[in-house]
C-alpha cells in the first residue's frame, strides 16, 4: 500500500445502538473520485429493528487527487494509481475483496435537461413498475449530441389522466401514464475515461452516479426532500448544486468553483506555496472574519528570501470570507435563474469540504435569505459504522453512493456501466495497453 494512502480506520464508528441489526452479507462499494482526494469505502447491506434497508461501512480508503482538474480525468495513468491506493486501503480495512463498485462523477461536462415520457396503463392492474419504466424510456428518447451520453434519466413527477403531481404512481388506477423526467448527462470522453481509472483494477462499474444526488442522499431529510430545497456540496474543484422536492429531483448543476479555489486565493495573497495556504485555510481559516482579533498573528512559509513571514490571521480569513461569498451569490443566481427559487422552503443544506470552514453557515444564510445547515453522512439513519474520519461532510459523497445502491427503484432507469461501453471494448484494449507499460518486463 502506498504511504500517500489511508485507511480510514478508528476506534470511534457511528453506531444506532437502539436498533438491532441484521446483516446479510451482502457486499456493495463505492468510488468517490474528487479533485482533491479519491476515497473508497466498503458496506454491507443490513436491515434494522423495523426490517428497513440500512448499510454498515466495514472500511474505507482515502489518497490524495492527482491526474484531476475540476473533477475531469486529465492524466489517465496518475488517477488510475491514486485510485488504487484507495481501493487497496479499502479492503485493507475491510477485509473484503471490492470486485465491483457504485461510480461518482462531476466535472463541468455535465449538463441537464428535461423530457416527458408516456406510456399506457392496464385499466384492471393500475401503474406497475414497468409502466414507469416505458414512461421513463420514452422521455429518454430525446436528441443528444453525439459526444455525449445519458446518465440519468429521474422522474420529477408523474401524471395518471388527470391527476397531476403524483410522487408515487404504482397502483394508481387509469389509461395513460405521464412522466417529466429530469435528464443528466456527460460527454463521453470524460466519461470513459473516469471508467477505465476503476476497470484497470479489475473491477466492475455497478453503475454511474451523479455525484449531487449521491450527497443528496447522504444529507438531506425526507421532510427536507418532501418540502423542497437546495444541496450544495463544496468540494475541491467544484460546487455540486442539486434541487429536490416532492421527493424529486428538479435541477442539477456543476459550478467551476470550490475549496481549491480559495486555497488558491491565500496562496496568491500570501504569495505563499498552494499545500502552506493548504493548511492556513485549514487551520486558521474563518468565513466571519471580524470575529477575529486585529492583533492574532500566523506564521507562514512563502516565496523569496525570507521564507517565513508573519500575517493577520484576520487578513487569510478576509481574503477566504471574499470567495465564499462570491460562491454563495453565485449559487443564489443560479437558483434564481432555474425559476425554482421559490420551491425550496427548508433552504440550502451545505456539505462538502469546504463547508466546514467555522462562518460558513451564517455567511450563506446571510446572502441567500433562507435558512441553512451543515449536513453530515453520520446523521443518515440508514448508515452504520462510521468511523470519525468518515463522520465529516466531506465524505457525503462516498456514503451517499452506498446508499444510492440500496434505493434503486422504478422511480429512474438504473444504467450498469457495460452498457455505457461501446460494444467494440476499445476501453479495455487501451487500458490494458498503457497498463502494461507500467509494469515490469
């Protein structure tokens, strides 16, 4: 195992200890392949006290990012090694051996949509699970360019006859089902190359995720998901916006900005390297500056002939509170801009990394007028065995494409990985191909 590699193991792990849990042995794995870190994480399904699917994290594994810019594969063989150091440290810790596994994806090459769907209904059964999947098909067929692929296709709600804005259709009596379905896709490039980073190990792709709703299923509520609002993950290279109400998902999007971002900023401030304003951000950082005092003081390694220098910790936060706020007025735009602003009633839930930085929640209750929290994976009742590293925001991601393996239902058309792959395995061929390489004679 690489040094640069950690298994995410601790004598802390979140535990319902009111629940008695029954374990099925039943083996599922998630990638959570991010601009600053990759992280790994292995489950077991479980049913709790009432017999509800629920998930028990047996380990984990996270390495530092490398081959990545905004969540976009830009050096297939660097991400392909720090991917696996994740995945080795995972069944490390585990135990298990991680033969497939559910897939995160970002990056500014996503785009989003909407389409309806139809399709008839037999009068004496009512809906059934595959009338929702013929609807979903058909709002499917819609034009994409060539470059591009589906990834998702998620109902926002349905319509049986006349009655409008069902959530859940299934037994509902009536002639014709109707769907608006909310359409995510990538190109396929980038695509392709995020897949052959995980085939590589031999692993299979149970399917490609949407990294927004993975976190969404980590950190929000049913009554939060039910009510309507926004989920912004913070990450390193990105922001991930997605909109949920009605228990649907209604708008999607990727922002070019994230904690990268403002680590950058102080670096350029402080004229100082990007891993020492690393860690003053980390350390010192504050998104409500004038709560600290004029006179506090930090130490920092920088550029030129004299490699320390003192500086306002005052100063770093101004400078980190400048970019925070920009991302907030920019998510406030574009929740204007979707016409769905006033749908979210229960306000922003914010995760990620970056969410972490003391402030962060009065600064963006501030600029967006509506209320707001941090969410974390160890709140979700249905995870078990956190260990404290994995109780963080910034592994919602990671814990919420566990959950997303146990929800798989009519209410989206679910696409394993091999049928994203074109039927000639050029992928494989390169893959193989460049590996080889790598390995000795």
């Amino acid at each position: 195992m690489s040094l640069d590699a950690t298994p995410l193991h601790s004598e802390t792990r979140s535990e319902k200890p009111s629940e008695k849990l029954s374990v099925t042995r039943e083996i599922i794995a998630a990638v959570d392949v991010g601009t600053t870190k990759i992280c790994a994480l292995v489950g077991t399904v479980i049913h709790d006290s009432l017999g509800n699917l629920a998930v028990r994290v047996l380990g984990g594994g996270v390495t530092p990012s490398r081959g990545l810019r905004r969540g976009v594969v830009m050096d297939v063989p660097e991400v392909t090694t720090a991917i696996g150091e994740a995945l080795e440290s995972a069944e490390q810790e585990s135990g298990e051996q991680i033969t497939s596994a559910y897939l995160g994806i970002a990056g500014n090459h996503i785009a989003t949509s909407n389409s309806a769907g139809i399709s008839p209904i037999d009068g004496r059964h009512g809906v059934t699970g595959n009338d929702m999947q013929r609807a979903l098909e058909g709002a499917r067929a819609v034009q994409i360019p060539a470059n591009r692929q589906i990834i998702h296709v998620i109902a926002r709600h349905w319509k049986v006859d006349e009655q409008e804005n069902i959530q859940q259709p299934l037994g509902i009596l009536g002639s014709r089902l109707e769907v608006d379905a909310h359409i995510v896709t990538g190109t396929i490039n980038a695509i392709n190359n995020l897949a052959q980073c995980v085939l590589a190990h031999g692993i299979d792709i149970d399917e490609l995720v949407l990294e927004p709703l993975a976190s969404g299923e980590a950190v929000l509520t049913a009554e939060e998901r039910q009510m309507g609002v926004v989920m912004a993950d913070l990450g390193g290279g990105t922001t991930d916006l997605a909109l949920f109400r009605g228990n649907g998902l209604w708008h999607t999007e990727v922002l070019d900005v994230g904690g990268s971002h403002m680590t950058n900023d102080v670096a350029i401030g402080l004229r100082a390297p990007f891993e020492v304003a690393e860690e003053l951000k980390l350390r010192y950082g504050h998104l409500q500056p004038e709560r600290i005092a004029e006179d506090e003081q930090v130490w920092a390694t920088v550029f030129g002939d004299k490699p320390e220098r003192t500086f306002s910790r005052r100063f770093i936060s101004q400078i980190l509170q400048a970019r925070a706020e920009e991302t907030a007025e920019l998510i406030q735009s574009r929740i204007v801009k979707s016409s769905y602003g006033n749908m979210v009633p229960a306000g922003l839930v914010l995760t990620g990394g970056a969410s972490q930085l003391p402030g962060a929640v009065d600064l963006f209750r501030r600029i967006l007028r509506m209320p707001v929290r941090i969410g974390s994976p160890v709140d979700h009742p249905a995870v078990h065995g956190l260990s404290r590293e994995l109780q963080s925001p910034a592994f919602a991601t990671a814990a919420g494409l566990l959950l997303w393996a146990l929800y798989e239902d009519a209410r989206a058309i679910h696409y394993p990985m091999q049928r994203m792959i074109p039927e000639n395995g050029q992928i494989l061929d390169r893959v193989g191909g460049w590996l080889k390489s790598l390995l000795p004679d």
